[in-house]
C-alpha cells in the first residue's frame, strides 16, 4: 500500500503540532509506522490522502454508528449553518435535544450539555463533590473519563497505551483524592469504601469498559456497586461516553438494567460534533448553576450545529430500535467468524464482545480488568494491527481500546474483514 502523501504530511505535521497530532492515539506511536492522513469517509470506508480505501472500526472512536457522512445529519448541518453557528444564547434546539434524550434513558430529570466527554466527566464530578460535601472518588485501573487532572490516575486510552505511569502537571494533593481498584473487583471497592467512610463523593465507571480494549461488566457487578453506593450514601456514574446510545438506546443503564444517578456521555451524541453532556436526577442536578451553586459553564455548549448533528443522529436511533439487533448481528457475525479463523498457535488470542463494541486480545487469559489487559501480548497485536490495515482493514491503533462496528458497515465488508485476519 503507498501511503507516501501520509508520511509527507506526518514529516510536515510534526514541524507545527506536538507529535504530529491533536490527539495522542492518533500518532501510531505504540504500534509503530506512519499514521494514515485521512481526506475523507462515507458509510463505512475511510479514504486516505494517498486514495486507499479502508474498512472503518474506529468510526470516530464511537460517534458514527451509522456510519460516514450520514446524509440526514450532513444535511440537517448544513441547513443550519446558514442560520449562524453560535450565538451564546438559548434555542429551542436545546429543549428538543434534551427531551428526546430523556425518552431515550433512564434515570435522566435534567441533563447540561458541554462540547466534549471530558468536561462531561470532569463536571460531573465536581457535581458530585458539591452535593455531597465530600471530595473522594473510586474511579477503575484501566478506564478513561478524559483528561481533566483527578482522572488521570491509572487512567486508560492513550495513558495505557503509552503505559505513563504517574502524569506530569497532576499534583500529588489531586490525585490523593482519587482512590482506584481493579475493576470487576467488589471486594476492592468494599474495603476502600470501608477505609474512607462518608468521605466517597462518587464511584465513577465505564459499565463496559472500552478504554483497555473492551471489558465487560462480571454478571451482578453494576448491580453490586448500586447496592454500595445506595448503602453508603455515595453517587454511582456511568460514564456513558461510549456506551451511550450505542449499547441500547438507553446505553448500559438499559442494557444491565441499572440506573445511576449521574450519567455522562459524548461521542454519539453529538454525531462527529464536539458534544458531551452530564444528566440526572432533579434533586442532583439542581445543584449545578444558576440553579445552585456547583458552577459549570460553556461558550459553545448547546451549539447550534453540534445539537442539530446529535438531535438527528438520536431521533434515528430512537426511531428504529431494530439497529441495535442489527449492530448484535454484524458483532456476533464478526465475533464468530474471528474466532473461526484466528489461529491459538502461535498466537493465544480471546474475544470480548458486548453489542457493536469488541476486543480481541492476544492473550491465552480471560480479559476482566486492566491487569489482564496489559497481560495480553502487545507485540502481536502490533503486527495484527499492520497486517489489517496493509488489507485495508483501519483497527484502533492501540491494543487498549475497542473496535467500533457501524451499522454501514455490510456482511462483505465482514467477509473481507475476516478474510484479512485468517491471513494473519
Ligand atoms: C472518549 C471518552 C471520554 C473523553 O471524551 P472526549 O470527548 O475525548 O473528551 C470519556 N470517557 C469515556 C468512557 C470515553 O470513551
């Protein structure tokens, strides 16, 4: 494959922007090589600055479950534009966005839109903190709520990949309030809980964790730390960021049939536009201003471009409950058809899969936290990793994050996917 106009404009790239990229992930820098530049997407393929073709399972890190380009959202952009896009002050977009979202999920009284995942997070455990008067939180190994400084202790995504081990510019009276155990583990959290009663503001989670690769909840776990933190009088979020909308249309607390009491999301809601937002109960979320005095602002929250992007992209999703057995189909197919022709020898390999997210790890071990993730062997995924994109297959650069499916996404382009890998 010649990706020359990539490694021309990577060369250039890192001449004005750190590493290359506005986002570390992005620059291969685990996996080695160059990173593709991409030109343009529609549907389920990427188009390079070189002309190649892939097959997406990235898909934004999660916002495209329909796929590229998506013409009622392009549109639905478009016309709004021409209407201005900003203006600081509220629209009756914003009322709609929100009342539909309320449909969608459970648990949700008043939800405060932000423009990313991180300041989602980052809000909400401030709100957390100001209503219960208490500053610690449990966050788990191996999970990522962004990159605002108390959440960046053993933290997933790009610092796993990277495998940094305490963070730079985080001080030591930050993270001393951030309190973490292995995931899928109750016990840990029992005896944290234990160790510093009444001072948990919040135990804060990805109900599957997408952010190791994709690990899944153990059976009665969410359901489990419902029942701590009812118990103990601390607030359970969901970090909904990538489960959101993509798991169900009320994400995981739909799909495990757990409600939490604040819940955070992005990347889907916004269809490919900078949207996150955090959600609740009345009595919770009264506390954020001007209701209350917890404050939180944002100059582009609410966005005109960015709610009509998300507005349309969920009023589809709620409108036709059946992609989400279509996305369980293509998972499953893509799963099995894996699992047939990956070989355990030379390379030990396991599969994690909930709905349209999945993982597969070289590891002859089960995959339940974050320990078992960095157990699995690095260097092959690396090598998988290339050998699928020389096939035109575009995996998450990183053995710590999750594959994507889109519902654009077609039987062959599975067929082929799994061609690809019985190559490997
Ligand atoms: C992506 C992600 C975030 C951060 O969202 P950004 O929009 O990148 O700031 C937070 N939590 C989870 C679970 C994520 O996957």
């Amino acid at each position: 494959m010649n990706i020359s106009s990539s490694k021309t404009l990577f060369e250039r790239a890192q001449q004005s922007i750190p590493g290359g990229v506005n986002s570390p992930v992005r620059a291969f820098k685990s996996v080695g090589g160059t990173p593709v530049f991409i030109d343009s997407a529609k549907g389920a393929y990427l188009h390079d600055a070189d002309g190649n073709k892939y097959i997406d399972f990235i898909n934004s890190w999660g916002p495209m479950i329909l796929g590229h380009a998506h013409e009622p959202v392009i549109r639905a952009i478009e016309e709004k534009a021409a209407g201005s896009t900003s203006f600081g002050a509220p629209t009756q977009l914003e009322i709609e966005i929100a009342e539909l979202i309320k449909k969608m999920a459970p648990g949700i009284d008043l939800i405060r839109m932000v423009s990313s995942g991180t300041e989602a997070c980052m809000s909400a455990i401030r709100l957390a903190r100001g209503y219960t008067g208490r500053n610690k939180f449990i966050k788990f190994e191996g999970c990522y709520h962004g990159h605002a400084d108390c959440f960046l202790v053993k933290a997933g995504s790009g610092v796993a990949t990277f495998n940094i081990q305490k963070v730079p510019g985080v001080t030591a009276g930050v993270a001393a309030d951030t309190l973490t155990c292995s995931y899928n583990d109750i016990a840990a959290v029992e005896s944290l809980v234990a160790a510093h009663k009444n001072e948990i503001a919040a135990i804060i989670i990805e109900p599957v964790a997408g952010n190791m690769g994709c690990v899944l909840p153990n059976e009665g776990y969410l359901q489990a730390l419902r029942k701590i933190c009812d118990r103990e009088k601390i607030l359970l979020i969901f970090d909904e960021v990538m489960t959101g909308f993509r798991l169900a249309k009320g994400g995981a607390q739909e799909k495990f049939g757990v409600t939490a009491d604040l819940i955070t999301y992005g990347k889907i809601i916004g269809a490919g536009m900078p949207v996150g937002a955090f959600a609740g109960r009345k009595e919770i979320m009264q506390h954020i201003a001007p209701v209350g005095a917890v404050y939180q602002a944002g100059t582009l929250s609410g966005n005109p471009l960015a709610m009509i992007a998300g507005y349309t992209l969920l009023s589809e999703l709620n409108a036709h409950p059946e992609i989400y057995e279509e996305l369980e189909k293509k998972g499953a197919y893509l799963e099995k058809g894996l699992r047939e022709v990956l070989s355990p020898k030379p390379y030990p390999f396991t599969i994690n899969r909930v709905g349209s997210m999945i993982s597969v790890f070289f590891s002859a071990n089960e995959v339940c936290d974050f320990a078992g993730a960095t157990a699995a062997n690095i260097e092959v995924f690396n090598k998988f990793f290339h050998h699928m994109l020389d096939c035109g297959v575009y995996l998450p650069p990183s053995a710590f994050e999750t594959w994507f499916i889109s519902n654009a996404i077609t039987y062959q382009d599975l067929d082929r996917t799994i061609e690809a890998a019985s190559r490997f």
